[in-house]
C-alpha cells in the first residue's frame, strides 16, 4: 500500500497538469491511424485514478473524444490516398471485412468498429478508400468517440470505485476487465467467421448440380428438333 501510494504521489504533478490532456489527446489520437499506441489501457487507466479526483473526469473525456475524431479524420484522408495499399497483414483483413461492413450498415460500421480489433482504423481508413460522405463520416466517427470515452473512462471508474484505497490497483484491474472483455469478443468474432467459412464451403456443393443441368436440357432439346 505504501509503495503504491508512493508511487501515486510521484504521478500527482502529471495528473493535475493540463500536458495531460494533451497528452493523451495525442495518444489517442496517433492510435487512429497507426494503431500502436496503447491509447485504451491509458484512457482506462487514468479514468480509474479519476475517483480519486485528478485527473478532471470532464477534461478527460473531452480530451479523448478530440483526439478519436481527429485520429478518425486523418485515417479517414490516408484511405482516399493510399487505402488500396493495405494488402497483407492484420490490417489488410480488417479492412476488407469493414468494406463489407459499410456496404452493408453504412455509417453504423464506424461506430461498431470502434470496439474491435484494429476495428477503428481499418472502418475508417475504408471509408475513405470508399469515398463515404464527409459529413455522414463526421457523425458516425462523433459519436463513436464518445461513446468509446464513455466505455473507457466507465470501466476504469468501475475498477477505481472496486479498489478505492489503492487507485493504482483500481486501474490495473481496469485494464485488466477491459482485456477480458476484448478477448472475450475476439473469441465470438472468431467463431463466427469460422461458421461463416463453413456455411460458404456447403454452399457451392449443393449449387454445382444445378450449374450442370440446364446445358443438358438444352441439348437434349437441341437433339429432339
């Protein structure tokens, strides 16, 4: 407990400071288009050690909505210019299953995507590739920000207010509860696309009678005139 109070107190001066928010503005916003920053663990983190007090639980979600919709944006132009580059990788699938996502639900896709992953960068780098609205794309990556603040922010409040003596371990078990809740999705994802692939599979085996048998007619036909 000592140690973490310690420790606590080193970051104090960080928390109560408004680089912070700017800061992670950054960081989130570097996470739409180059998804290496580990921009959730830090909003959960940190909206964890809000419970505390510092740092400001309104300076924090609008600094994270800011950065989501202007990490959109510039992810959004970097699809109209080289989306079609993408062609290997996590990223590459990704970005095919969002085209087909936005060609199927449109907007509500972005929104969505948010909460996959490598889901916010491939559904809006797409939709840029695919020319979508500007201001339909400004609506949708609006509201998906917010509500990613909302969920990243809630469930570090949720492990602040389970740990309330030690605020670091409130944001370690946050991180912790939103790891398991994407691994959790993953695994559902996964076994969707696999009964997709099967489903895909059967398919044409049941068609490929079909395919053969109107030639046949046609020559039996053919044959009888």
């Amino acid at each position: 407990m000592a140690e973490g109070t310690t420790m606590l107190d080193h970051l104090m001066p960080l928390l109560s400071s408004p680089w912070l928010y700017l800061i992670v503005f950054a960081a989130v916003a570097i996470d739409g288009f180059a998804p290496v920053m580990p921009s959730e663990a830090v909003v959960i983190g940190l909206g964890a050690l809000s419970a505390a007090g510092s740092p400001n639980l309104v300076a924090l979600a609008t600094a994270v909505t800011a950065g989501g919709m202007v990490g959109d944006r510039i992810s959004y132009l970097l699809g109209r210019k080289a989306g079609c580059r993408v062609t290997n990788g996590r990223l590459a699938v990704a970005k095919e299953k969002a085209e087909q996502a936005l060609l199927r639900y449109g907007g509500v896709a972005i929104l969505v995507g948010r909460f996959l992953p490598y889901g916010r960068t491939a559904t809006t780098m797409t939709s840029g590739s695919v020319s979508l609205a500007l201001g339909r794309f400004q609506l949708f990556t609006a509201l998906a920000s917010a509500t990613w603040a909302a969920y990243a922010i809630g469930l570090g409040r949720l492990g602040g207010a389970a740990f309330a003596d030690s605020p670091l371990l409130g944001a370690v078990s946050g991180m912790v509860l939103g790891m398991i809740l994407a691994g959790m999705h993953t695994i559902v994802a996964k076994r969707r696309e696999v009964g997709k692939k099967r489903r895909a599979t059967a398919q044409p085996a049941a068609c490929e009678p079909a395919r053969f048998e109107a030639p046949d007619r046609e020559l039996v036909t053919a044959g009888q005139r």
